[in-house]
C-alpha cells in the first residue's frame, strides 16, 4: 500500500512547556524556545526549497501551531489518529510524567500491541488523506512516539504486534523523511 509514495517527512512539534502546568497533556504550548527552533527549522526547510502536496498534523495546538510556522499560510488537514485519545493519553501522561522522552520501544514494551494498533489506525488515516489529496510529498507533524509507530506501520506492513523497523530519535523540532525503500534522512 505504501509503495506508491514518493516522500512523507515526519516532523516533532517544536518544545513545550512541562506537564506539570496543564491540567493534561494535550493542553501543553510551545515555549519560546520551541518557536525558535521550529524557526530555525523552517530556514532549513527553505534553503532545501522542499515544497508539499499535504500537510497533516495531529490535532493539538503544540504540533498545529509548530506546522503553522514552517508552512504559514497553506491548509493543514488535522487526524485526531496523530494524538493519543484521552483514555490512553491519560494513561500516557500517568507513565510519562515529568521524567522526560521515552522512546517508542519503550511504550512497546509495556504494551506491543496496543503501540501497534495506535501506530496503524494513524498511518490509515494519513494514507486515506494522501488518496483523498492524490499527494506525493507530504509532510506529517506529530509528536515523537506517534511519529515513531507511524513510520514503523508504513515500512513495516500492519497487524497486532508490529515490532518497529525503524530505530529513530527526533529532536524537538527537527524532521526526518521517509522514502518508501524505508530508509531514513534526517535533517
């Protein structure tokens, strides 16, 4: 299914400020920093003048308003599939805590198949919007986990249990690209 892509770049939402100051996760704001640095960002984007077919982005203000600054001005299609739900956000947020990023393969480890569930629901949405918009290069701003699982359902195939073939870190607002040989760049 993913073959027929050309490019899809994966960016995580720019630095927010803790947890500790919102009552929940999804409530949380870009710091100063984090908008420079998505700034920072999106000079290095322009110097490479990559240009997109779509932009989609999970549903909260930190990674709308991180994609908005890299491409102002041009619509965003938002998947609620890019953000935990609050059920499993919650639980999320209860692991999380103040302790810091935890990779992928650690929320894997404590439930593979739920990771793996999470990770396919996103990549189908994203791939009906990619159908829907007959895109070629599309870029996906989320957060690092989803990031994570998505990319690992794309190079991976589907079903319970996905184990991730990608080994990726992402900074806070910086971006990686996917091709659909499953290699990785990362800028």
């Amino acid at each position: 299914m993913w073959h027929n892509w050309k490019d899809a770049f994966f960016f995580r939402h720019g630095k927010t400020h803790p947890l500790s100051n919102y009552d929940h996760d999804s409530e949380r704001k870009l710091t100063a920093q984090g908008v420079e640095k998505t700034k920072e960002l999106k000079g290095c984007i322009d110097r490479m003048q990559l240009k997109f077919d779509l932009l989609i982005s999970s549903p909260v203000d930190r990674a709308v308003d991180s994609i908005g600054i890299l491409f102002p001005g041009i619509e965003i299609v938002t998947i609620d599939e890019l953000y935990f739900d609050t059920d499993v956000g919650q639980a999320m947020d209860a692991l999380f805590g103040e302790h810091g990023y935890k990779s992928a393969e650690y929320y894997q480890e404590l439930n593979p198949q739920l990771m793996a569930e999470l990770g396919n629901r996103a990549a189908v949405q994203i791939a009906k919007e990619i159908r829907k918009h007959q895109a070629n290069r599309v870029a996906i701003m989320s957060h690092a986990v989803i990031c994570q699982l998505v990319a690992s359902a794309m190079v991976g195939g589907n079903g319970p249990g996905i184990q991730p073939m990608l080994n990726v870190e992402i900074q806070e607002a910086n971006g990686f690209r996917l091709f659909a040989d499953g290699n990785v760049d990362y800028f």
